[in-house]
C-alpha cells in the first residue's frame, strides 16, 4: 500500500504513520517530495487495513497496490484451473456448451429442451428449479419437485445438471440432486449462502452481480475458495448500465479480464445478458471469440409458453445457428468443442 | 397494458393476440393506426404477464401501465404510514435522527456512541453485529455477543434498537433482541431473507439495493408486505454510478420520489453515501431539506481505532453541526424532531 | 403514441386530450378501462410532441412508439447501406480493418504506422491531426500540419484516410484533405458539427457518445442525414460504465442492435473500449464475430514513445495475431475481408 | 506520480524508469519491497505525464496523486470565488435565484416569465435562445432573434441575462447581448466551445457534462481558465445513471466535493435534473441545504403551452412555495438571498 499524505502534513504526522505501520509488523519508506510526502508500506496487507491510516491526521489517500484476494488470483496461481462437472470439462483447451430451460416446469418440457440442448452439441444442462424472481407474485418454480424431474432428466440423457440455489438452508438439498450449484447474480454478495456452497463438496458456477466489480466478484469467490472450494466457475451475464434497449450490458471484455486476473475458468450467459432472443447468436459468437471456456443458454421447446424469460430462449434455425458457431468457431481461438 | 404491434403485422398477428387475452379472462381494445395497430389490454396484469404475449408473433412491445406492486404501493393506499420501532415514530410530520457505530466491537465502544447519539438528538440506536463484508478477511461482526451488547445499551440509554440481518436462518435469532431489523443493500434482493423478516414480527427497515431501481425497491418492500408485515421503512443509501470520488451517489430525488409512489417512510443514510467524514453534515441537512422522515447517522467515540467505515463516522464539532441542523431544519418543511 | 391517462382522470380531461389531437390533424382513440383509460394517437408524431400532453390535467404518462429518426432507420430503409470510402467499401458482405497510429506526430511514424497497418490487411489509415482532449496541458495534435502529413502518407501507400474533426470552422480544411470526417465521442452531440459534417460531401465516422443510448446516437446521425450525407458509419468504441479496470465498456450488442434499428454500417474500436494492448485482439475478434462491418485500431512503431494512447496502440506480435483474426473470422459470419 | 512495478519486475527496468524520469528532470525515489518495488516520481506533472511509463517494461501501474487541474483548484488558491454577473453576486456568502423560461419563445411569454422570477426572488434571468436539441426536428430556439429579446426584457426588469452558446462561432455575437454565457452539458467537452467562451470577456456558467467525473468537468473548466478567464460558475445538472424514473440523478454531494476540491462557485439545476415539475421544490430545498451558491430554475407562464420542457416548468403554488424556500433556508447555513 501507498499513503499519500495531504500537501503541508506536519512530519510529526508522517512519523504517526510511520510508528503505527512499524508497530503492526510492516516496513515503511518515506520519500519527501516538493509537493507531498508518500509513504510505501510492505507487509501484510490485511494488518495494515485494519489500522484505519486513512482516518489518521494528515493523510491524503490511501492506495491499495497488492490484490485483496489470494485464493483465486492469477497472480498467486499462475496455471489456468479446468473444472469438472459431472465428467465434463471447463477450461482452457476446450469449450463447454451448457444448455436448457430458463426454469423447469414439467418433465416433458425439461426433457424435450434437454434433447433439444444435446442434439445442438451441449454436454451439460441448465434448469432452475428455485427461481428468484423480482416479483412476489411470479412464478417462483417447482422446488424439490423441479430437482426430482432434472435428475429423471440426466439419468434419461446422460447431461449433468447446473442448477441455481437461493438460500444457504437449501444448500444440502440441492447438491443432493445437482451436479454443479449455481450463484445468481442477486446472490454475489450473500455471504452466508457463498460460505455454504463453499462447504457442499460441488462444483460451483458464480454469477456476476448486476453491477459488481471485476474486484468485488472476485472476492466473492474468494469467500466460496476460502471454504476449500476451488472448483469455481466465474459467469459473466450482463451488467447494468444507462442502456435499456437491452435488459442488461454485456461486458464482453470481462473474458480477457478475468482470466488475466484469475486462473478460474469464464463462462458468458448470452441469453439473460441481452434478453432478446435475435441477440443469443451474436453473443455467442463475440463470447467464443473473445475466449470463454464455456456459454450457457436458454433453450426452450415452445417459448410463447414459458414461464420465465421465454422471449430470449433459442429454439429452431436459431439453435442450428448456435450449434454451427459451437463447431466452428473455438477451433479458430485453440480450443475444441468438449462432446 | 398495451401491446404495440410491429408494422406490418398481419391481422391473424392482432387476432391471436386478442383471443388469447380474452382466454385469460381480460378485455382487449384493437386501435388500428396508419403505422401500427395497438391493443389494450384491461384485466388481471398478473395474469397477462404469463401469457408471453412479447414472444407472439407480430407483437413489437408490451409496455406495462400499471404499477406492478400493490400493498406498498400510494395508488391503493393514500395516506402516509407512521412505523412504530419500540415506541418511537418514523413518519410524516416528524423527523427522527438514528445513530450509532457501524460495527459493534465493544461493550464501552457501543455504550459511548449511544451516549454521543442521544445527546445529539438520536432516539433509535443503529449498531451492527452481523456485518455483511466484501472481504472474507474483514472483520464480520461479534454475531450473537453483538446483539447482547445491544441490549444491554438499550437498558441503559432508553435507545430502542435496529440492527442488521444478513441471512434467513438469523431472523428468529435477530428478532429477539433487536427492536427493527434492518435488510442491507446487498441483500435487497434476498427473497428468502425478504419473506423471512416478513414473519418476524418487527418493523424492517429495507435498504436500497446498490442499483435497484425505485420499483425494483419497492417490489423487495413487496415481498415483506406479501407476509402481513407493512411496517417497512424505506432507505437511501446511494447508488453506484460511474463517479468513484464518492463511495456512492446519494440519489436526493428518492425522497420525493419515493413518498409519491409509496405510502411508507423514506429515510437517508448519509454515511454510506457519500463514505467521507465531511460530507455526513451537507448530505444530512439536504436530506432533511428534502422530506426524509429520519436519518441514520454513523458515529464513533474514537473513529481512527473503528472496526468498520471509521472514515465517514461523526464525532465532536461535525456532530454538534448535526445536531444543529436536526433541531433547525425540520420545522421549515412541517416537521418536529421526535425527542 | 400512447397517452396513459391517471387513474381517475375526468372524462373532460380525456375529452381535452382528444380535441387537442384532432385539432393538431391527428386521430384518438380512446379505450376506457376499469383502472385507466388509454388514448392512443395515430397520425405526425412531430406533431404530437409539440402539444405538451405529458402537462395536461388527468395525463399520467406519455408513451411514443415510433422510432424519432427516420432517414437513419432500419423501418424505412430495409436494405443495408455500404458506405465507400475513397474507393474501399464498409458494408454487408465485406470486413474493413481500419488502423493507424491515434495521433499523427512526425511524417516517419505516420509512414511507418501506415505501412505496419497495411501489411495487417488494412485498407483505410486512420490518425489524429487535431485531438480532443480532456486536459488542456496534453498534446493537442499538429492541426493543418498533421492533414498535410496524412495525405503524403496516403500518396505513399495508396491508403484513404479517417481524421477527425473537433470543431464546425475546421470541416470545409478537413474535408479537403480527409476520405472520412471522424467525430468523436465527446462530439457526439455538438449539433453545429453534425450539421457542418452533414453538408462536407464526404463519408462520416459517427463514434458513440460515451454514455449515448442507441437513440440518441441515431439521432445525430439523423442531424447528419438531414443535411443529405447518408454515408455515415457508426462507430461503438464502449461506454461509461461504473467499472474501472477497463478504460471503458464495449457494448458489444450494440452490433447487432444498431444493425437491427438502421441501415447505416456498424463498426467497432476495440483500442479505445479497453484501453489496453492486450485486450485488442480478443476485442476484435468479438467484434468480428458479432457481425462488425470493419474494425478501427490503434497501431504505432514505438508505444513507449507515442504522444497520444500508447498504452493501447498495437505492434510486434499482437498485431500479427490481429491480422490473422481478421483473415480468418470474417469468412465464418459470411464475409470477405476488403484487400 | 507514482509507478508500481510489476511483482517480478527485474532490476533493469526500474532502472530504465529511474532514468527516464531523470532524464526528464524529475527526481525518483525507489522502495524495494517483499512483493513490489515502488517508485515515487517527484517534479513536474505534465513532463511525467508525456514519457509513456505505463508503458514500460515491468511497469504495473501508474498512479496519479496530484491534481491535473491547476487554475481552478483550491489547493492552489485556498479563497472561495465570487464571480459577479452584471453586478449580481455568485458566492460563498450569498444565495442566488436564476430563473426564466427554459426556451425564449415570445417577447411577451419572455417578459411575463421574467416578472414572475423576479416576483419570486430571482435577481438573474435565465432564457435559451440557441438550443442543443436531441432531435433534429425539435425546436431549435429563435438564435439572434432570441438574444434581442432577452436584452429587452433586462432592459424593462433589470435582470441580467444568463443565456447558453452552443458553438465557437456564435461566442461573440451572444456575449454581446447576454450577462452570462452558459455552456451545457453536451458541450462540457466541446474544447473550441471551450476556448472561445475563455477569451470571451463574460463570465460562464458550465454545466456537468452528463457523465463527466468531477475531474474532467474541472479539467473542462481549466480550459476556460487557461484563456484567463476565472469567473466560472461550475453548475450541477443532474447525471446519467441507470435508474429512468427521474431525467438525470441530481448528485446532490457534488455540491459540498466541489467546493472542497474547487474555489469556484457551485450552483445547481433542479429542473433539468429531475425533468418533473413535482420534484422542483424538494430538490431546491436539498440545494440550498447542501450549500449551493445559487440554483437555476424554469418557470413559465403557461407550460403546458411551452415549446421546450414544458413538464419541469414552475409556476403558481409551487413557485411560491420556492420563493419561501429560497427566503427562509440559506440564513441556516449561513447565506442571505440576494436581492
């Protein structure tokens, strides 16, 4: 960390900080400018946050250099992660198509977009069977029930199952049934339900928070490693912007970014990125091009029906588009589609 | 609503979408332009959403009219709600100064700053013992011992209390000793915690997500409301925007805005808005100013040692300028501060 | 557009909305519900805006559905326009690699520049001859000097030139030795210079304002078009987000958006959006497969030494990477790289 | 500045920095740490600023601590300003009313907006005679036309003019007619607009671009400061953000940080911010509470007759409800209302 102190702090004040960092254990150096005095500190960074510098007289700005977070940096693991679900693979030299319905809402529906999903190319099936739903008076899902049917669904197809947890009393329940848990993205910075996916022995695939930070998403996952659990999926899905053509931004740069930063593999969420379904293929494409390890999409057998976000599922020429960028496309960026 | 077709839109297009909102029990009103045909639709809103009529063919939009939540809402409900939090009112003609420390760290620390709050005009006491940290390596709270330490203030200053609750499985816990619970901005979004403290039995005060939008807000309240539990205070707390000079963007306009849509108590956190020390008095007077029925305030006996945000809680000069202007200000937009 | 009228509203407040209609040559048409009713108007939106019927008693809100800007849109002009610039097209069928250095500093770096950019695949040079930028103590580029360097340097290579211009005095001297007028974000809406670029006789570069939406960015496209020039490109280079890591957000749907909402070429810049070297290729290559008509890069001989941007200018290796992205990807979303 | 090497970074390109920033004729002091090497670069900003570390090898990050802004800091100049507009003080003692229609259409709509400002309390009159319109087929204001106008109306009332300029070449002929020259939002970057109103001989009135940080628009003011003209008034118009209900989000604290960062004076709109006339009143209130210098109202004789905002116009009830605001608020924080 850097202290800047303000213009014309007494020294008195400098040596304040000095002695305060000195007493927790850490090096300080102290170079007297024209203008400003700046203080570099070395040592331990999570020591230092606690000696409320920022607070002390005379000081100016408090600049954080090192990273908050260890488990999941780049910097402390330099090895890209591959993460397992269920047999198949997510990670640097391949690329996972994870496919399905939005929510579950009965066997057939669930098994005919789990069909339609593998014929396209995908090797692991999504559906929500706890939904959160801004409104109280939408369909919520179908709870254990929705588990049950996914399983049914996976033992006739053979896709493992992704599947969203809201709460942390649910946890058990779902890794019971799932093989992978999924963090939305009104759930980022619920701690209490990261520290239980953290203990629940499954893979886990982290969403963006509608408008959190490369930094701050990257924490959350460190309270999910800091459980044990490294098997972490980062999503990007859309970030909220000015812009309300689409119902969410996709930040496409996320991609390069995160795997700069972090050595977990980054998947895109296409469909609830731009919530219309003429935008899923497009995305898709710029996703695989940019370098994700995975996407994932809805897909449903007769949207006009659905229940959740059925304007934004694929389904006909659209899914056979999807299918061909899947076959085409990553063999362009190193990697081929896992099958 | 009203559903705008795309131009061009065949006849059977406008057909279909009739027909299936009449199937759903509603009225439909076709108006047949020179560009476009628009049809509106009058009936059951909840029941239109799941029709997907956005997925129909020729349909160009769907633009909602109505308000989406009702209990919260001012249309059903025209007058002002006062919340009662252990005897002290929040509501429209009187202002109600709330403070204390961030974090509870100790038994004098928590007793000291309920003593300055009192002393400047405070008459409900805010202390967290659960504290929702973006770290996993920040200090997370005392928990249970908090809550305790609470209670024992509250016997001694006469301080009825609100404290944070940040997962479903602590409500009971929480509900026990506090006198309002308080959801925090990243869990605005926590349905599970929503309808939890919706059964508490306490009055909630719901903070404003991050970047929720004022209906977003108002459709959590909803989820509380949804459980028999109306005595929902409404809170402020910035949102995130591009500028990073402050921690966040104090949206003034909520005030108002928010007493025109709902019928219930909208209050101000300065503290965690703008995140400084020196802009807790400016903002504070502005939301006064303004039409906030309360305010809560940090404060700290000793800010430089604080555990938690020392960098923006009051304490000597500042609160004795707070205090001021809680005395000063309310009387020119029809309020008394409740004492 | 649609008038929503207030719940409540008197019949004379509908009546009054009506005869103000008919009276500016529209038609009305009135649905009554058991809620509200609704007015819906057919006839010159132009029109109806002037009539201020947000301000009249009993209206609650206003809704247009019509798009604002005609001359740009896709509804009245379905076939994809190409947009020829000295000879090189921008358009449907084709991919268009545009680079060069971001500010034109001595006649040998902008040689060099040119020719590394043409050995990429380039066929359109870009550089700055007068720059805008934020601080008044930055290099402000060679003016005039500059325009006469670029035209040596296309002599030379064969290559047409993309220059901005910054102020309305300055078009009629750009346009004299400039391909294509580029304005820039922080210009997106300075009408003067929309309109003077609307009657220069060449093709415009029309950036996106750093927090435009689709809209508004259509709209100063439409300041253009009415001055007769349709051939204009619009160009996303990312937007103003709350996230720092990046210098800022490509909205990369804003691709197949702007595609879907006008006929005008869609073109991406992936320099700027990210502001770092190593996010250009990655960017590009999402560019391209989102369905970009051309792309815009910064390139530069020596990025230590440049005046303008060098962390972001590409060279050595990335811009090998570059050149084969931009001959391998176009094919796969149906287009041939321009050469 | 401060440069932050890369971990890892070898000793030769700390060197290489170290010699570069000599070179330069600065000084730099090198802290080896355990994970970083730091260096702290003292001397002249701007020369650091052209010789590209960011760039370099093993170079991490650069980290600014200075202000980039000089003539308008208050760093450099520790007095608050009062700039005066034919004769009406804008400053730190003093409250301010401007008020007037948003667009001059009439002599006569132009007069009778002007008596009821002045009724209200105002001793400045606003009016627009050129209008940056979104639309190219909105009205454009009456130009020259305009300006004649308003200088008539000063003449009868006695209240000096603020009106707006829109583009360089129209700098002379308004600040022959008008008091004060106002540069709105979407020209905040407009560096010829810039320039031209700096060697205008007027003071000026700058808006906040609509998603400008507070120190660009800072930076935009040096640019007018650097032509030597320091009497500028930096006014708050509300910014972009994601929530649509209200116009722009009024940053309230941009009143208090501006002000600390800045000895000019800080005025604020709170009818383009809020763009509802319901919101007026509220938002001056917080205004004046927060410390503003002065706010900027419209009013209008009859708005639902306006050609230009016509919902966010005062008048009646409300515009004596701000003529009370505007008396009895500022003797709390210490101003008198100018009269």
């Amino acid at each position: 960390m850097v202290v800047v102190m303000k213009p014309g702090a007494a020294p008195e004040d400098v040596d304040a900080v000095v002695s305060r960092v000195e007493a927790s254990g850490g090096s300080a150096f102290v170079s007297r400018g024209v203008q400003r005095t700046i203080v570099g500190l070395v040592g331990d960074i999570a020591a230092f946050q606690t000696l409320n510098l920022r607070a002390m007289p005379g000081v100016g700005e408090v600049v954080r250099v090192s990273k908050p977070y260890k488990l999941v940096s780049r910097e402390n693991h330099p090895e890209a992660t591959t993460v397992s679900v269920g047999g198949v693979p997510i990670g640097p030299d391949t690329f996972t198509l994870i496919a399905g319905p939005c929510a579950v809402e009965t066997p057939e529906q669930t098994l005919q977009s789990a069909l339609m999903a593998k014929a396209a190319g995908a090797t692991l099936l999504r559906g929500g069977a706890f939904k959160p739903r801004t409104s109280p008076y939408a369909f919520q899902g179908l709870g254990e029930k929705g588990l049950r049917i996914l399983a049914d669904v996976r033992a006739e197809t053979g896709l493992p199952v992704v599947t969203e947890v809201v709460d942390a009393a649910d946890v058990a329940l779902v890794a019971e049934w799932a093989d992978m848990l999924q963090v939305g993205t009104r759930n980022m910075q619920n701690f209490a339900l990261l520290q239980a996916v953290g203990s629940a022995g499954r893979p886990v695939m982290l969403k963006r928070g509608m408008t959190a930070t490369y930094e701050e998403w990257l924490m959350a996952a460190e309270y999910i490693a800091q459980r044990g659990n490294l098997d972490i999926v980062l999503c990007e899905r859309g970030i909220r912007t000015y812009e309300t053509a689409t119902r969410n931004t996709l930040d496409i740069a996320a991609v390069p970014m995160m795997h700069s930063l972090s050595h977990l593999p980054v998947i895109v969420d296409p469909s609830h990125s731009g919530g219309k379904r003429e935008l899923v293929v497009p995305l898709s494409r710029a996703a695989i091009a940019a370098g994700a390890d995975a996407i994932i999409v809805d897909v449903h057998p007769d949207p006009t029906a659905a229940l959740c976000d059925g304007p934004q599922a694929l389904y006909g020429d659209d899914l056979d588009e999807l299918a061909r960028a899947c076959r085409e496309l990553p063999p362009l960026v190193g990697r081929r589609l896992v099958s």
